[in-house]
C-alpha cells in the first residue's frame, strides 16, 4: 500500500477532481462488475487477503461500497470473499451479489486442504472459481497449474462451475522493482507458461485472465492468447495499473477492445477495508468508467506509486479515455458477463438490485 504523508493529499485523490463533475459518462446502462472483493470486515482484519470475520464482522464497507456502485450504474457485482462472509453478504444484498471462490492453500498443507475449501465454495453456490498465481504468489507454491489446482477444476466442472478467473503475472513495473531477480523470477513471458497449459487442459470451460491478462503493457501478446484461445476472456479490472498502462497505449488497446469485444469484462477489484472512506471506492468507479467509455484527458486522480515517467512523460500518470463506442461498451460492461453467467436474472431495468 502506498503511504502518504498525513499532510498530503489522500490516495484517493491527489488532484482535487470533483468526482460529482460525470458529464463526459456516456453509458447509461446497466453495469456488472466481474471482479471485486466485497467482504465483512472486522477492525482485527489483516492487510492480506480481504475478509472473513463471517457473522461477526460488519456490514458497513460492504454497504458503502455497493450504494456507491449502484450510484455508478453498477447492478451486480461478483465478489471474492471467504465462504464463511457470502451467508451474510447474501441475506443482505441478495442478486446484488454474485460469488467467486478463490482456492488457495499454505505450501505445507495436504492437497484436501484445497478441496475441502472448494466444497465450502460450492455448497454456497459460487459462480466461479478464482486461482491468484502471480510471480508472489508462485513463490509459495501457488501455481495457477499446480496438480491440486487442475483437480480442483475437474471437481468445480463436475460440480457445474462453468467459469474460472486466473491471476498469472504482474505489472511490467514490478519485473524493474520486486522481481528484477532474473533467475529467481525469470520474464514476465515465462509466468504465462500455467496460464497456456489450463486452457489447452481445459477448453470446454470459459477463463478470465484478470487485469487485462496482466499484461496492458503489450497489447500484441493479449491479441495472441484472445485469437488463439476463443474460451479465454480478459477482465479491466486493477485500476491504478490499467489507468498507468492502458492509457500509454490508448490507440492500440481500444483496437483489441473493438476487435474483440465478446472477450473483455468489466471489473474494478475494489476491496472492503475496515477503515476506508466513501471517496476511495468512488474514485475507482470513476477512474475505470472515465477510461473505457469518455474521451477524458487529464492527469489521474489515483495516487500511483509504480508510475515512473519515461523522458516526456508527465510527473503524474495520465488518465486517456479510450471512448469505446456505445456496442462495444454494452458489451464489455454487462453483455458479456450476463452470457457467461446465464443463470443469474439478467441485469437491466426492474431488476431486484440494492434497495437503497
Ligand atoms: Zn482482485
């Protein structure tokens, strides 16, 4: 996390924009949002994996965060949380909601560790099942191809699981800072080797490579993995990084948007912390609806402590508003997502959401 001095501005917005100033909106559909981390929280909560205080916990982050959604357009939001915060969650915010379970487990402990988790997830009624990998996390074994992890999908398929979300690789600035060991890490190219193996493994189920395929950076290398794997589907979520990054190439990422645009899903990976305030989860709606659907220009609100401006670039990362065009939009915002979650009530008018 980025800490700022007490005096300075909050990470939440260092330019002073007025976040209430939407005129430049142009989508005034519905929004579903593929990947978010709407927890109970608990003030014991640790900095790591969001939630899991359950019944004990509190409702009040997750209650902000979703009026703050729904102000933002947004009618569901899918959400990692341990399966012990979804009977809460549930009772409380009903189709609102949507669930994601993500299978992880410590180095030392047995594989049915694993699948005792995800029997957890299912008898809750998970949507999909989330595999985090990235380059941190393989360093303590948490390979999105590991052997209990490909079983894992055998039994969640089984079970009817029809989605899978994968988190594989970083941001190219991270191979500069924390990875820069290249033989402990090696190129961010090889941490795609799981990625490559579980969609040929498994073709007959839909994947979502989250943060643009973790790799905003080269556009070429996502039009590759999106021609050569029609099941693999890329999620916008990660905003900082995507605003960073997408933003640097706005010409050529709005080109792979518009040639695929059954491929890519809304999301934002806001997380429910005990201690955060309203404007936090209102500038990333902000950040991430200014990027995609307006024509927007100016420097980003979100504080960005991986931005380092190369010669010419400005000393605060710019947000450029990609515009995509109105069917694209509906696409990559809810259409999409309805039709890899066909058995949720589709989102649109009349659709009992959050009675706020
Ligand atoms: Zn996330």
């Amino acid at each position: 996390m980025t800490t700022l001095p007490q005096s300075g501005p909050p990470e939440y917005n260092v330019t002073g924009q007025s976040y209430d100033d939407r005129r430049h909106f142009r989508h005034d559909g519905p929004l579903i949002d593929v990947h978010a981390h709407v927890t109970m929280t608990h003030p014991s909560d640790p900095p790591g994996f969001p939630g899991g205080s359950g019944r004990a916990g509190s409702l009040a982050q997750a209650e902000t965060m979703l009026e703050v959604a729904r102000a933002f357009g947004i009618t569901r939001t899918y959400t990692m949380c341990p399966p012990q915060d979804i009977a809460p969650l549930r009772e409380r915010f009903g189709p609102a909601l949507g669930f994601n379970g993500p299978i992880a487990k410590a180095e030392d402990e047995p594989d049915d560790a694993a699948y005792r988790l995800l029997d957890r997830f299912l008898e809750q009624g998970v949507d999909l099942i989330k595999f985090w990998g990235p380059p941190r996390g393989c360093d303590e074994g948490l390979y999105v191809d590991a052997p209990w992890r490909r079983q894992v999908v055998q039994r969640a398929r089984a079970a009817g699981v029809r989605v899978f979300m994968v988190h594989v690789s970083d941001p190219d600035a991270w191979f500069a800072t924390a990875y820069a060991d290249p033989i402990h890490y090696g190129k961010k190219k090889e941490h795609y080797f799981g990625l490559h193996f579980l969609l040929n493994e498994f073709p007959d189920v839909a994947w979502i490579a989250a943060h643009m395929g973790s790799d905003p950076e080269d556009p070429d290398h996502l039009a590759e993995l999106l021609e050569r794997y029609p099941h693999l589907h890329l999620d916008t979520s990660a905003t900082k990084w995507q605003v960073r990054e997408v933003s640097r190439r706005r010409d050529a990422l709005r080109a792979l948007v518009c040639r695929y645009p059954t491929r890519v899903l809304f999301g934002v990976d806001l997380a429910t912390r005990p201690h955060l305030v309203r404007e936090h989860y209102v500038s990333r709606y902000w950040c991430q609806r200014t990027l995609w659907e307006s024509v927007w220009e100016g420097p980003s609100p979100v504080a960005d402590g991986d931005y380092a401006p190369t010669l010419g670039e400005p000393p605060l990362p710019h947000l450029r508003g990609l515009g995509l065009p109105p069917e694209v939009l509906r696409q990559v915002y809810h259409a999409n997502a309805r039709r890899l979650f066909p058995h949720q009530s589709p989102a649109g008018e009349g659709e009992p959401g959050l009675s706020l």
